[in-house]
C-alpha cells in the first residue's frame, strides 16, 4: 500500500469537518475528539484485489473507508470464499483486534481502488477511555455489526440458497431512472460475487439465475438486471408460494 496526502484525492473536504461528512461514527463526538482523531489517522491508496489485511494476522490497527469498497471474507479448509461484508465509504473495520488484541477475525480485500485512514488501536483506545461520546458511538457501531451478522446467520439457518440469492437481488434493487415505478439491479453483481456472498456455488447461481428469467420474473441487459415481477421476487426470497 502506498502512503499518500491526506489533504488529496478528495480527502481536504473530510479534513475540513473532521470526517463527519463521511464517517457516520464521527457525527455526534465534539469537535475536539474528531480533530484529534483525524490528525491521528494516516491515509494509504490501495489498489483494487489488494490484500489489506489477512486472517489471523496480528495488529491492532483500525482502518477507516474514505472511498472505494473493502470486502470481508473468510475461506473454509476447501478453499471456498465466503463473503460476510462488502463495506462502502464510511465504513470503518478491524476494532475487534483492537479492542481485545487478538488475532484478525478475517480477510479484508479492496473490491476497488480505496483510499483508506489507519488508526493505531493505542490511539483508539487511549480516545476511547477520555471520551464517553466516543465510547457510545464504537459501541453503537458494534451492535450495528452485530444485528447484520444475526440477519445473515439466520438468512443462512432458515433460508435454502435460492431464497438467499433472491434476497441479495433484492436488496440490491434500485428505480429504473428511465422509469421509475420499474426496479433494475445495476451493476449486477458477478456470479461469483453473489455465490460468495450468499453461500451457495457458482453453478447455482446460474441455475436460479436461468429458472426466474425462465419465469420471466428478471430479465438479462449487459449489466444490467430489469426486474420484471417484484413481487414474485420478493416472495421467493421469503419463501412464499403464491396460490394456484
């Protein structure tokens, strides 16, 4: 990872406000802690399908998205990818390690290009046990990560892999600009993107993929997905079986 000036790419408007105006954490701390914060963060490029950090690596650092997209996974004995988050710019990751000093939990992968901040764990810590705002919002973020990971526990506990992927095309579902009471899902995620982050094979995909354009409940543009039947969708991701 190459080192570069915070105050460029984009990053002197963040300096500015003390990144409030893209890290959700910062938003209600005093002016004071955030400028301290942000003076203590050091700003790394990161090129994309880079490895920033590895799965029981050792370090404390707490890294902080300004821009670009950072993918948490983990990999089984066989090899196989399993994604647990695709994180956009605000998002801020490793404050387990940094908290309790224990190896990581996981792999962290640029998506994309990404500009990243990195703060020592000491740091966070020693800001941390000075100010209760700070306190309140690491802990409000952590229980952000933890309602995610128990919504995607029990997608995988009580959902089969159809209804997990339609439930990824789902969320990712966004007004057609040329007609807005249509849904499209654009870029649409690879194939092997959405079998990594749904838990299910690649040849799955293709098969669901295959079976609801069949249905014609999506169809096929380049890069894009158009959503012909939302309802049908949405009720193949509950697992709802419309009457007969």
């Amino acid at each position: 990872m190459q080192t570069i000036d915070g105050n460029r790419g984009g990053l002197s408007a963040a300096r500015d406000a003390h990144g409030r105006s893209i890290f959700p954490i910062f938003h209600d701390l005093p002016s004071e802690i955030c400028a301290e914060l942000w003076r203590r963060i050091s700003w790394r490029e990161v090129a994309a399908r880079s490895v920033i950090v590895s799965r029981e690596d050792l370090g404390d650092e707490v890294y902080f998205i300004a821009t670009g997209i950072v993918r948490i996974v983990n990999y089984s004995e066989s090899g196989r990818v399993m994604e647990l988050a695709s994180l956009p710019p605000g998002s801020l990751f490793g404050e387990l390690s940094a908290i309790d000093g224990g190896a990581r939990s996981a792999t962290a992968l640029a998506k994309t290009q990404s500009r990243i901040g990195i703060l020592s764990g000491a740091d966070l810590m020693e800001l941390v046990s000075g100010c209760g705002a700070l306190a309140v919002a690491l802990l409000r973020h952590l229980a952000s990560v933890i309602r995610a990971d128990n919504e995607r526990i029990e997608s995988l506990i009580f959902m089969n892999g159809e209804q997990r992927v339609c439930m990824k095309l789902v969320s990712n579902m966004v007004p057609d600009p040329g007609d807005v009471s249509r849904q499209i899902v654009y870029p649409v995620p690879s194939q092997v993107e959405l079998a990594n982050g749904t838990g299910v094979t690649r040849q799955s995909v293709v098969r669901i993929f295959r079976k609801l354009m069949d249905d014609n409940v999506l169809e096929r543009h380049g890069r894009m997905l158009r959503v012909c039947d939302q309802d049908r969708l949405r009720d193949l991701a509950l697992g709802e079986k419309r009457p007969k």
